[in-house]
C-alpha cells in the first residue's frame, strides 16, 4: 500500500474526493509517524490525536455525503504560536505554563471552517526568537536532515531553523501534510530553506494577526509551510482573509492562488539586486543564484540589475524595531492573570521573579534591548532613526517595482548547521536572517522554493519577493524553479 504520508497536499485531497482512501486512515498514518518519529526530532510538543480523529471522522461524514470543503479531511500540523480553543497554547515559553485558550486564532479557525484536520501543535522558538529553534522551553527541534562528510552520513543533529522549525521539520519529515507557520524577519523562509520545503510569508495585513501571540506586532504575518508550490497556494488560499478583528487586516478578496501555479512566466522582469551578494555567503548559495537566474531565463523571464541601498541597514534597523515591540507586547506577562506566578514578597518582586523564571535567555535579550532602544534619551537616536530607515528600505522596494516585477535573491547565507554551532554567538545567529528581513520591513510577500543541495547534501532555497498582494506571481515564478529543481525527498528515515 502507498505511504499515505508521502503524498502531497493536492495530491491527498484528490486521493480522498476519489476514495481511495479514507479521512480516519489518512490522519492515522500520520499519527503513526509522528509517534515514531516525534521523540527523535521533537517537531510536536503537543499532538492530539483524539481531536484529530473526531475531526477526521467528521471529514469522512462530508466525503460521504458530498459536501465536502476545500481541505476536507487533510491533517495538518499548528504551530504552538496559534490560540487554539480548549488545546494548550504556549509560544514555547515557560512563561505561559499551562495556558488555555477559550477561543481560536482566526487563521486556524479558517482552516478547521475549510475541513483541516489538526494533528498536533508544533514546536517553535520561544515566542517566535529565534533563527534555529534552540530556544523553546520544550528543547530543541532536530531536523530530519543529516549531512554528509567525507563520504559519511554525519550523525550531528542539524537545526530546522526558525523560529518556525517544528513545521519545517515535520512537514519535511512527512509527519504532516503542511503545516502553519509565523514570519517576523524570516521564520517561515529560511526554515522552509534549510529544510527543503516550500515557505510563503505573505503580504502583511493579508492574514489576521488576531489569536496569534504577539512578537513584533508591525512585522508578524502567518503563513504555510508545505512540500511544494501548489500545496504552499491551496493552503494560503484557506489561510487569507480579512478579519475586523485585526485592525492591520487587509480588506481585500482572496485570489485562488493555485491557479496561478503553472502559468507562464514569459516576459515576467526578474531583479537581480547587486547588495544581497554580502560577506559571509557561501559559493554554492551564490552558484545556486545564479542556477536560478537561468531557470528562469530559460522560462521566458527577463532579468534586470537593480539596487536597493538601504538593504545594509535592515538587518540592524530590524533588530531595533521588532526587540522595541517585543518589549512593548510582551510586558503583558507579570504572572497576575495567567500563565507561571513565582510568588515574591510584594507585587513588584512577584513581577521580576515571574519574568526571571519565566523567559528564556534569548527572550530576555530582545525584551532589554527593546526596553533600552525605546527609554528616555535612547529613542530618537535608535527607535526613531530604524523607523525612518524601514521608510527608506520601502521606498528602495517602490523604486525597484517600477522596472521589474519580483525580486531574485538566495533565501539563506549558508544550509543547515548543527545545534550549538551558533547559538552563543547572537550575531551570527542574526545574520541567518540577512536576506529574509527586507521584506518584513517593507511589508512585501515572499516565498522560499528549493533549488539544490549543499555540499553536504543539505537543501538550499532561492528566494522571490513580489509587490505587496501579488503572492500569485510569487507562485507562478516559484513553480518554474521546483520545476527546474525537482523535489528534494529525505535520503533516509534515520530515526526509523
């Protein structure tokens, strides 16, 4: 028999509206990997099979009379981001103990409303900081990746990324058939990247931010994370809406994005900025630019050399506006009304040991670079100043938009690394982030494909970035690179 969990997202829906197979069996196979698999990667921190089968005997009820919705039936993994109704909800810290939500987060309900089935909540970085998911409270995510040396099958545990790496490793290691995922300054991208999936940040404003745990509220969008292009556009097609619930949420209809994948891209104009070819990026990320560069030539694409100048300051301007709102939104934790109290002998040391046991190390980091940049004296000359140079990286991006429709870069500096490689060096961790922030400052969609192995036999991912709301393009010239690429499967399951 097929292994159900091989199959793509497209290709499971079709499976079931066939009946080739059941709702139930489908989501039992993917129980049955993530069982095996999951005290080896540590992708889940929390499945729910009941809710799962309760929701897949329900799909199989729709299958059966007919009335079946967009994504009846497919499992999929949440990452621990999302509120979810009745289902603990943590982000990955310490400090939201055993939170549980009375409501659900509007992207999640859009997909239990379109037929999803919710296998688990996944692992991420605690509270979404983070480029390799090593610091979330439950430990960290192993990707089912390994890379080889000499020869050898290198048995060092690599990370997934982040901070969204337990949906990158799950969906990668077939224990789901997608997942959701959150981007800040690359969270859904570089993971997607390193992980050899495919990863969409869309337009800011285009998917609710409501009942998602706050980060950096100007620069936080959902998104999927999924095996290929089209799977990546029938998920975020269900994802997208507009929510009066979230003031930032844009009220605008909703394409049906996979009927742009396989559209042609001829005459489509590629820019090639010349300031993403930055110290510290690997050959083969440059060699992979290039690969991709001719793929789409090939397909009938133009390419046009362009600048965007402020692109060296956005990494440093990020990492003073999102610690600024990580301050801001995550001063609400004080151990008063929910989540971990550590009892102190007045309010005030109720609120500093709370927070002291409560954050993790990275966290903590942020939230006091955050509170510096935006106290007395500090403000003008930090805050301010990365504000005005956001306003000038945007203006590059407009400037860009008037000769060519969507930008080519790599997606990450390097592939996968091994856990404890970087994490004491914050910086470098930081500069994983390099090539994903400008579109998280200039509020623009973008998606990861992959494009090739390392030397190592690790994937790599090529990078589009389009005009805000034109994830379809995204799309079409995103398929000409999986096209070109081919899919990249796992060379083995080592934890079987």
């Amino acid at each position: 028999m097929t292994d159900l969990t091989k199959l793509t997202l497209a290709d499971a829906r079709d499976g079931l509206l066939a009946k080739k197979f059941s709702a139930v069996e489908l989501t039992q196979a993917f129980l049955a990997a993530i069982e095996a698999a999951n005290p080896h990667l540590n992708a889940f921190v929390l499945p729910t099979p009941d809710h799962a089968l309760a929701q897949a005997r329900e799909s199989d009820a729709r299958l059966a009379s007919g009335t079946a919705r967009p994504l009846e039936g497919l499992p999929l993994g949440h990452k621990d981001l999302f509120c979810t109704k009745g289902i603990r909800t943590t982000a990955c810290s310490r400090i939201l103990d055993e939170f549980t939500p009375t409501y659900e987060s509007t992207v999640g309900q859009n997909l239990w409303d379109a037929g999803a089935v919710m296998l688990g909540k996944l692992n991420n970085d605690e509270f979404a900081m983070g480029s390799s998911n090593e610091t979330s409270c439950f430990g960290p995510v192993v990707s089912p990746w390994r890379r080889m040396r000499n020869g050898h099958r290198d048995n060092a545990k690599l990370v997934p990324g982040g901070s969204s790496g337990g949906s990158s490793a799950a969906v990668s290691a077939n224990l789901c058939l997608a997942a959701t995922a959150t981007d800040t300054g690359g969270s859904i991208r570089q993971p997607a990247a390193i992980t050899g999936t495919v990863g969409i940040k869309p337009t800011y404003g285009r998917c609710s931010r409501w009942g998602i745990v706050a980060f950096a509220s100007s620069l936080d969008q959902a998104g999927p994370i999924a095996k290929t292009v089209r799977d990546a556009a029938i998920l975020l097609g269900q994802m997208a809406s507009h929510d009066p619930k979230d003031s930032t949420s844009v009220d605008a209809a909703v394409p049906d994005y996979s009927a742009a994948v396989g559209q042609s891209v001829k005459g489509l104009r590629v820019g090639i900025p010349k300031e993403y070819r930055v110290d510290g990026m690997s050959a083969e990320a440059d060699q992979l630019w290039a690969r991709g560069i001719e793929w789409l030539k090939a397909a009938g694409a133009t390419i046009h050399d362009i600048s965007l100048p402020h692109t060296k300051y956005a990494l440093p301007a990020y990492y003073i506006v999102a610690p600024a709102e990580c301050s801001s939104n995550l001063a609400r934790y004080d151990g008063v009304r929910y989540g971990l109290r550590m009892p102190g002998k007045d309010l005030i040391e109720t609120y500093e040991n709370t927070r002291a046991a409560g954050f993790g190390k990275e966290v903590r980091r942020r939230v006091l670079i955050g509170t510096y940049v935006l106290s007395a004296g500090y403000y003008d000359a930090y805050y301010l100043k990365a504000q005005k140079v956001r306003t000038l990286i945007k203006r590059d991006f407009d400037e860009a938009w008037k000769t060519v429709d969507v930008v080519l870069t790599p997606t990450t500096p390097s592939p996968a690394f091994a856990q404890g490689e970087k994490s004491g060096d914050p910086v470098a961790m930081y500069l994983e982030d390099i090539f994903t922030v400008t579109a998280n400052m200039a509020g623009l969609p973008g998606i990861s494909v992959p494009a090739g192995l390392s030397s190592e036999g690790t994937p790599l991912g090529l990078q589009l970035i389009a005009k805000p709301f034109d994830e379809a393009t995204l799309f079409r010239a995103g398929q000409v690179i999986e096209d070109a690429a081919g899919r990249f499967p796992l060379p083995e399951r080592w934890w079987a």
